[in-house]
C-alpha cells in the first residue's frame, strides 16, 4: 500500500522529478488515490514560567503507520493574537522528530496554542493540523494577560497534590527506589512483554516535577479542521526541504517557462542547484542535505536576466482563524509558588553556561560534482598576489584571457573541440563558497590572499538543466565573497533552517568537581525517540536540589499508530 501511495503521489506532482506542475483546478483529495497525513505532538508540559521550557516529540502518520511522506514537519507556538511567538523546521525520520522551544522572558501571560503539521496535512480538512493548548505565566510583567472574548481558564493551587497512575499490560516502568535524596543517581527500568507492534514503536521518556496547578475548562489536545481552497493543493515535501517561488517578467514580453534560476546556500559544505521553471514561471528546489548557513542567493542564469523578478513563496500556515483563545484568571494563592518557582529558573538560567545541550553534528557532504575534480590548496603553493598571476603559475587547468577590457575564465579540455560550436559557445560554472559568479572581474579582481583552495573539473558537465564548459570551484578562508551583481534578478533571503538535533544536558554527580553549582531542574530527563527493541531497557539520571514528588512519563506510539502510556512515581527529599 505504501509503495502505491509513493507512486501515486510521483504521478500526481511529477514537477518534483522533472520540474514541471500539473493543474490542480479541478483535484481534491477526495479523489486521489493517496493517503492522508496526520500529526500529533507530545510535550513534557502545558503549563510553563518565563524562562522554561517546552520539550516536545512531533509524530507524523499515515493510515496507521509512521507517515513516509513528508520529510519535513512545523511546530509553532502561537499566542492569542494569532502571532507567532516561535517557529521550528523539523526534519522527519520515519514521521519523527524532537525539539525544544525556551519561553522568552517578554512574553506575556496568557493561552497560547502548540501547532503541529506538515505542509501535506494542511490538505486535510479533518486533520489539518494538532494543536495544543499551552498556558504561560510571565512573573517578570505586571498586567500582561492577554484578554479575549471567550471562555475564561480559572489556574489555580491544587489543595492535594494526586499522582494518578497509568498501568500498560505490556510495558511496565519502575524506579530502583521509591524516595531519593537531592542528587542522588535515578535509575529506571522498561520492561516489554515482546510484543513486536509495541517494540516497533516510538517512544518519549520524561521525569518531571509534578505542578501543584489546576487548570480547569481546557481541553489539551485536539485537531483542527478546515476548509482547504479545492483550487489549490499544497505539495509533500517528499524528499526534504521543499523551497519554491515564481519568475516574473518585468516587460511582459518574454516568455517565463524554461528559464535557469539557481539557489546557493554559502558555507564550507555550501549547496548550490540549479532549476528551470514551468510554463508558469514556478520553480522549485528540494533540499535534502543539513546546511548551517541561513544566507540564500536566488539568481536568474538566463542572457535576458535583467527583464526578471524573483518572488518567493512564504510557506505559511493558513488556518489561524480555526483558533480559540481563552482568558487565564489567576489565582491570589498561586503567589507565592509562581515567586518560587521563578527564583529557582533565574538561578538555572544563571548557570546556562555550565549547563548546556550538545548540539548532534552533522556529516560533511561532498560537492555535487564529487568525486570529480582537481583540488589546489594555495598554501601547498607560493602564493602570488593575484588570481590571474596564481592560475597562470599555479592552476594548470584552467586559464584567464582578458581582451579589450573585459575577462573570462577557460578551462582546457581534454581533447580537441575542433569547430564545435556549441561547445565553443559554453562558459564555465564559476563558484566562489558556493555563489553563482556572474561577473567574471568579481573573482579576477579578489583578494588571492582569503582563497583557501581552488577546485577544477574539466570537460563538459550538465547540471540541472544547464551545461557548462567546466567547474571552477573557489573556497575562501571567511566565506565573505560578495557579488557585485545587482538587480531584481538576484534575490538575498534568509532560508529558515531545520534544527538541529540535541543531546539535553545531564549532570554527573559522581565527579565531586559538579556539586558547586546550583541545580534546581524540574525537568530531570527528557528522552526522546526511543526504541522498544529489547524487551529490557535501563536509563539513568540524577536528581536535582528541587524537592517534592516526580513522575517518571513513557509516552509514544505502537507501529500501528496506538498512542502508549505508563508511568510510576518517586519523591525527593534533603
């Protein structure tokens, strides 16, 4: 069934193999043969300070499976006036993906909304999206709660603090002791019968804090409808990060299908592509690889350049209006607790330095001509002062010719063009950090001292849809280059990245070197994107100098999309 549903969707939207887009006037989803997306998001907490945070597990299905549709997945924290407080790019493993979202200390106290979808399931009239409801208490703003026109959400203290406990008959949780002293090791067992829908599952570890709060009239979670536009169909990102946009043309004169954009993206593993548009003037670039620079160039390649415009899609969600907010009326008796409480963020957040998460990193890609290519490291040379004094001593495969004022680069090839005329008439693709070169005196004129390194491949390369007389491949030291090239042809944009994934920061209290440092952590263990496969599993942790009663959370999903949950409890104590 999955691999009929790839197929369909290949067929239905074949611009994303061949960059061309079919009409989509008369389509809906009701008649496509493809299967609907849906998300769900797990959060450790709904109920926040300024200056904590949200840490959240994002799940993608299909029917009822682990969605392998979509590659990339949205989280938003929305406030009631339908802004977005924070924004996360995801990238999706099997449908999953993890995050974390640090409450900023000027937001003001109010409901606000987690959002969860894909750019797939935003065609899903049922399902267009999760929602979450997430209430945010600032103790550092005075009259700061965002009043609206609906229900009003009464927070207040608990009386009696009630641990309710949720049973599994197929996985059980247990903690090596019942009661802990402060920083004392947690140790927590997982133990599954074998079954194998449950061990294909995945699954999110949490011990935090229990809130002595009342929240009442709220419903956590819940899925948001719509009415999709029937002209419109908004496209998986099947294979990763789905950028797109449309060039117009300035005279109107000039036909805007087949015209060659490019997309760079610098750094020292930059991205560079090339595509063409369809008949409508519409482009697209799937970037599947990590890239850390958030700069992008857009830039027309076309000897009519100057009669484009670029203009970008903005991706944006579309169904704020489905949104209900509430007012949040506080409770006097929450005083002195929120006051507590906010102390002990102020001291963690003081100590952020000591306490920080490992960002994961990520695997160096090769350029898109690898394994091709001729590298010159200048510092393997003498250096001379200029480019065209080092590509006459030193790069052998490639040439300057300057006449009558103007340059070009040449590449030797490895045999004869005789009267070829259309290998004649090529030029050479020229990067430097990964920008398209457009005016050849930008490079000739650079300063030889920054270049790092110079990559030549020689002969006849197609790229995309476009053919070049060779690469001349610049690296710089700074990654600074700058083109000199102006005009609506080339387009500057900050592309929001997809996060990266973090390893969450855990102390180690059997090196005596730690205990200086205040640790009042409500949340002691976040672990997200585990994997039932044995049929034991361990964790550890310590307990922080915050005292009181924890629960140890395991929340996830089977493989056939059954959300799963057990937890046990376990108090601290001086």
């Amino acid at each position: 069934m999955k691999n009929l549903i790839k197929i369909s969707l290949l067929l239905l939207f074949p611009h994303l193999v061949t960059g061309q887009k079919i009409s989509t006037k008369h389509i809906t989803l009701e008649n496509i043969p493809i299967a609907k997306e849906h998300v769900s998001v797990i959060t450790n907490t709904n109920f926040l300070l300024a200056g904590e945070s949200i840490y959240y597990s994002f799940y993608a299905f299909e029917e009822d499976s682990f969605s392998t549709i979509s590659k990339i997945g949205y989280i938003e924290l929305v406030g009631a006036n339908k802004n977005k407080i924070v924004s996360h790019k995801l990238r999706l493993k099997q449908g999953v993906a993890q995050g974390d979202i640090f409450i900023p200390t000027k937001i003001k106290t109010g409901h606000y909304k987690l959002l969860g979808y894909t750019n797939w399931t935003k065609n899903n009239t049922t399902q267009h999206s999760f929602a979450k409801d997430i209430f945010i208490i600032n103790p550092f703003t005075t009259s700061s709660i965002i009043k609206v026109k609906n229900t009003t959400i009464n927070i207040s203290k608990k009386e009696k603090l009630i641990a309710q406990t949720i049973k599994n008959r197929n996985i059980s949780l247990t903690t090596s002791k019942t009661n802990y002293k402060t920083r004392e090791q947690i140790k927590i067992n997982v133990l599954n019968d074998g079954n194998k829908i449950i061990q294909n599952g995945n699954y999110t570890l949490s011990i935090r804090k229990l809130d002595s709060i009342n929240i009442d009239n709220t419903v956590s979670n819940h899925n948001i409808t719509s009415k999709t536009n029937n002209n419109a169909i908004y496209i998986p990102e099947l294979r990763g990060e789905l950028i797109s946009g449309k060039i117009t043309n300035v005279k109107n004169v000039k036909a805007i299908k087949n015209v060659n954009i490019s997309l760079s993206i610098t750094g020292k593993d930059y991205i560079f592509k090339i595509a063409k548009t369809n008949s409508n003037g519409e482009f697209y670039f799937n970037l599947a690889d990590d890239y850390l620079n958030e700069k992008g160039t857009f830039q027309v390649i076309d000897a009519n350049k100057e009669d484009y415009i670029i203009n970008l899609d903005t991706n944006e969600y579309n169904n704020y209006d489905a949104l209900t907010f509430n007012t949040l009326r506080l409770n006097p008796t929450l005083k002195y607790n929120i006051e507590q409480r906010s102390i002990q963020n102020q001291i963690e957040n003081a100590y952020y330095q000591n306490k920080q998460d490992s960002i994961t990193t990520t695997k160096s890609s090769k350029p898109f001509y690898y394994p091709l290519g001729t590298e010159y490291i200048l510092d393997d040379y003498t250096r001379f002062k200029t480019v065209r004094e080092t590509f006459i001593e030193v790069v052998l495969d490639a040439a300057v010719r300057i006449n009558n004022e103007s340059s070009r680069f040449i590449i030797y090839d490895y045999q004869a063009r005789d009267n070829n005329s259309v290998i004649n008439s090529l030029k050479p693709l020229i990067l430097v950090d990964g920008i398209f070169v457009e005016n050849n005196d930008d490079l000739l004129y650079y300063n030889c001292d920054n270049i790092k390194k110079i990559t030549i491949v020689r002969g006849q390369y197609l790229y995309g849809s476009k053919l070049f007389d060779g690469i001349i491949d610049v690296e710089t030291f700074l990654k600074d280059f700058k083109s000199s090239v102006k005009g609506d042809f080339i387009k500057e944009v900050t592309i929001k990245k997809p996060i990266r994934v973090k390893a969450y920061h855990q102390p180690d209290y059997s090196n005596n070197k730690t205990n200086r440092i205040p640790d009042y952590r409500r949340q002691l263990l976040w672990n997200p994107n585990i994997s039932l496969t044995n049929k034991a599993l361990s964790f550890s942790t310590y307990a922080s100098d915050n005292t009181g009663t924890f629960e140890v959370l395991l929340q996830g999903y089977d493989a056939n999309g059954k959300p799963i949950t057990t937890n046990s409890y376990f108090t601290v104590s001086k």
